[in-house]
C-alpha cells in the first residue's frame, strides 16, 4: 500500500489522499479500494487514480475506486450558498433569512433549495454559479433551485444585522521525524497538535512521546474471550492526550516493548462523548516530533461582533470618588483597561491531562477603564453534570441555579469580547482561573493573550500580612463582601488591584 499510495501523491488533487477502507469480495472476485482525499479533483486525475489502482489489483480480480472527499454538513453547505448568493446577487442575498435556505445530503453529495419572494426574478444563472462555487470548495454532486416562498417584498422588516460571523481556524500540524513502521502501511508525514485534537474524525495523526503505557484486559461480548490493550499517555509539549489502542496477535509482542521515553505516532479515530475527546489508535508506529520543536501558537478566531448570550451592564460606585481621591490615580491606571475576573467551578482539576477537568459555574468579571470600575460581567454557566454537596455547600450555587444557564459554549465568545484589548486580573489567576478560561476559551476558537497580573504576588510584594488570601488582603483595605461568589470575589480584586496599583505606582510585570 506504501507503493500505491506514493503513486496516487503524485498526482497534484491527491497529494494528501488517504486509503480509508479495502475490500474485497470473493464471491465476485472484485476489490474496492475507498480513498478519500482533500481536494476537489478533475475527471482526468479521477482517471489516472483509477488506472492505478488497477494496475495494483490482480488481473482476476474486479477493481473499483471509490473516491470521496471530507465533506462539510449541511450547516456549513447552507452558510457557502448564503455566501454564494451574496456574491453573485446581492439583491436576493439581502432579502434572505437564515431559513430560506434548506440543504439536505443526498447519496453522493448536497441538494439546497433557496426560497425568495415573490417580487424577486429567479435567475437559474445565479443558481448555476452558486452550483460551480460549491464544487470548487468541496467535492460531491450538488444540485439545487430557487422556488418562490409566500413572502412579499412590503412584509421585509429591514433590520440591523446581529449575526455573528462563523470562522473555521484550521489545526496545526508539524512534520514527522524519523518515522518507521511497527504495524501500519502508510508512511506518515505529518502529525497533529495533541492540544488541536478537539473535533471527531475518522483518521487523525498524533506524535509524541509516552508518558505512561499500561495494558490492560478486558472481555469480547460476542465470545467471552480475554482480549489485550493498551492505555497510553502521550504528550507532544503542547498538550497530553490519554489514548486506546486495541491489540493484534500479529504486533502485540512489538507494543509490549514500547516505554516511557519512546516516540511513537499514532493513527486512529477521534470521538466527542459527553464533551471529552476520545482518541482509538488503529496503528502504532515509530516516530517523533522535530529536533528542536517549538510549537507555533494557533490562531484565535476574531471576537465576535456581538454579544449572544451575556452582555455586560454599566457599573456605577458612588464610593469610587472617595475611593480616588484620597490619592491621585497613576498614569498606568488610568491609560489603560483591565478586566479583573474571578470563576466557580465544579472542583479543582483545572488540567484536562489529569482526568475529567472540571467545568465553570459562574463568572463574574468587572472592566476598569479610565482607572474607575465601568462595567460588569456575570452569568451562571451549565456545567452539564450535577453540582457536588461540596460546592453547593461552600459556593451557595444549587443545581436549580445552573440548570437553564447557557454552556459554556455560549458564553466563552461573549467573555472574549469582553476581555478583548484589556489586561486579565484575578486573585491567584495564574494558578487556577486563567487555566480554565484559556482552555474553555481555546476548545472553541479562541485564544487569550496572557497579558494576566495575579493579586496574590503583587500583595506579597507590596503588603505586610499574616497571609494573602482575599479576605486578608480585603481587610486590610476595609472592604467587606460575599466570600465564595465570582462576581462577589471580582468585584472585591478590582477594588484591591485598583489600592495595589495606587501603592506600586506602576503596572508589575505580567505573571
């Protein structure tokens, strides 16, 4: 299979195809050999695929290719005609809803159908090349039609646009060093970022070294035979990934050999259940990452132009000016924002390597712009798991509390708007909070800059106390609150930070 697939590289739509399934059907001595590939590729190239792949198949044997290509959902179909249409007839595009476009998957491709008024001509033309832009993105057969809905011209509200717009940021890859095979049969060039390793697909690279290999057994259902495999922890310096690998008689003894310290690369599947990433490795290979790795940091989606699901709220104290004026307020205060943040969470593991990581409760988080506290941020966040009497009891946060709030997936974009351009403040953030807002933030696109200062350090630097907890430190300022409350505990770090900076005369260096 190395040799057939050297072959089909060779041939410029198919440099990165890969084989995703062999068959072979005896009765009808034929073989299908399924092949999947990146790139939209001509009727010629499609050709001189299947010239060699015939010319790898005995004579006596039947040989089809079957060839696809990773193809989008119907979501993704809908949002490039919407795209399409804007191009091509900007006076449909502005009349449509997101409901006037309906795509649906057929056997070997898409079929959308796209509704416009009445008092709007259907051009066939425009439908042609929204027809030609699709297959240019993606391969399969699409077809599709314009068809006239019940609406008229004179019942369109026109209204401020509020959607937000989608961007795919594509993963980060690195090449493979010194690979050579221990079971598979295609050389692998490149791998995948462990920490990037956050969508489903049926075959996905990873390369890293182990940290820890365990085999273990289990029982087969369909016979009750005792079966091998393997639990390995791999890490690749941008993250660790817990992977499963299912033994053959044929290898097993080779994986027995692996150890802490070996580079190996992995080739399997990946699945989301119940919000973790599962990674099933088909084949084990030798491997590893480039001498001198340096991991390039992955791109952030842009912020979204709207807040969805939490807005902030103007904040008012009529105690700030008091507050300020018992001292003039630095330059570095005021000429600059910050956000100071404080989170709850359904426990402590804020590492997603070491086991289930915990999820955010709430957030609470406060901007100080122009050296006065000017807006709030708060939100009860759906962990999607039961709260532990432990929280409940030390947070004062039921399950009612969390059970109709939005997931996480909804607020992380609208707490990076927030935070966009401003300093991150947190009472032992650099410890714990910024690590679950910079995960929760990064599993959905978004990457935060750690321009991040922790009030733990600056009051061990600037204070003189028993010790540095927030109460301590609030007490010592004469601030009193709700202890074990986000907003509560933001609040409060934005009104020490602000006492601290008044002390320091300076910003300290980020931590």
């Amino acid at each position: 299979m190395t040799e057939f697939l050297k072959k089909i590289h060779s041939i410029p739509s198919f440099a990165t195809a890969i084989i995703s399934g062999i068959s072979l059907f005896r009765d009808s001595h034929a073989v299908r050999i399924d092949l999947v590939t990146e790139k939209a590729f001509s009727p010629e190239e499609e050709s001189e695929a299947r010239a060699i792949a015939r010319t790898f198949v005995p004579e006596e044997f039947d040989c089809s290719l079957n060839i696809a290509k990773l193809t989008p959902d119907e979501k993704m179909v809908a949002r490039a005609v919407r795209q399409a249409a804007e191009r091509y007839s900007k006076a449909m595009a502005c009349l449509l809803n997101d409901e006037d476009v309906v795509v649906t998957r057929t056997a070997d491709g898409f079929d959308f159908t796209i509704s416009v008024i009445a008092d709007t001509a259907m051009s066939e033309e425009v439908v042609e090349k929204i027809i030609s832009a699709l297959g240019r993105m993606y391969c399969g057969r699409f077809t599709g039609r314009c068809v006239r809905s019940g609406r008229k011209i004179d019942s369109i509200e026109i209204e401020e646009e509020k959607e937000n717009i989608e961007y795919d940021i594509p993963v980060r890859t690195f090449e493979i060093s010194d690979f050579s095979f221990i079971e598979g049969s295609e050389v692998q060039k490149t791998a995948v970022y462990l920490a990037d390793v956050n969508f489903e697909s049926e075959n996905v690279v990873v390369c890293g070294i182990i940290e820890d290999i365990e085999e273990r057994s289990y029982t087969r259902k369909s016979d009750g035979a005792e079966r091998a495999y393997f639990s390995v922890t791999l890490n690749d310096t941008t993250a660790q990934m817990r992977l499963t690998y299912f033994t053959r008689k044929s290898t097993i003894d080779k994986i027995r050999k692996l150890k802490a310290g070996d580079s190996i690369v992995c080739t399997g599947k990946t699945e989301i259940y119940r919000g973790a990433v599962r990674y099933t490795a088909r084949y084990i290979d030798r491997g590893s990452m480039p001498a001198g790795f340096v991991p390039v940091r992955r791109a952030s989606k842009p912020a979204p132009r709207y807040y969805s699901s939490v807005s902030p709220r103007p904040y008012s104290d009529y105690t700030q000016g008091d507050m300020f004026a018992k001292s003039a307020l630095p330059a570095c205060l005021k000429d600059n924002t910050f956000v100071v943040f404080d989170l709850e969470t359904t426990g402590l593991n804020s590492s997603p390597s070491g086991g289930n990581m915990d999820r955010i409760i709430e957030i609470g988080a406060y901007k100080i712009s122009g050296g006065e506290i000017s807006e709030s941020f708060s939100t009860f966040v759906n962990p999607g798991r039961k709260l532990s009497e432990e929280i409940i009891g030390l947070t004062g946060i039921t399950q009612e509390m969390v059970e109709n709030a939005p997931p996480y997936e909804k607020v992380m974009p609208d707490f990076f708007k927030f935070c966009q351009g401003a300093y991150l403040v947190g009472h032992n953030a650099a410890g714990f909070d910024f690590k679950f807002v910079d995960y929760y933030c990064s599993q959905l696109g978004y990457h935060l800059e750690r321009k991040l200062f922790d009030t733990i350090p600056l009051s061990q630097e600037l204070l003189f106390l028993s010790n540095y907890k927030l109460n301590t430190v609030a007490d010592h300022f004469g601030i009193t609150f709700n202890h074990h409350r986000a907003v509560d505990d933001a609040l409060v770090t934005a009104k020490i930070f602000i006492e601290l900076i008044k002390l320091k005369k300076s910003l300290p260096k980020p931590a």
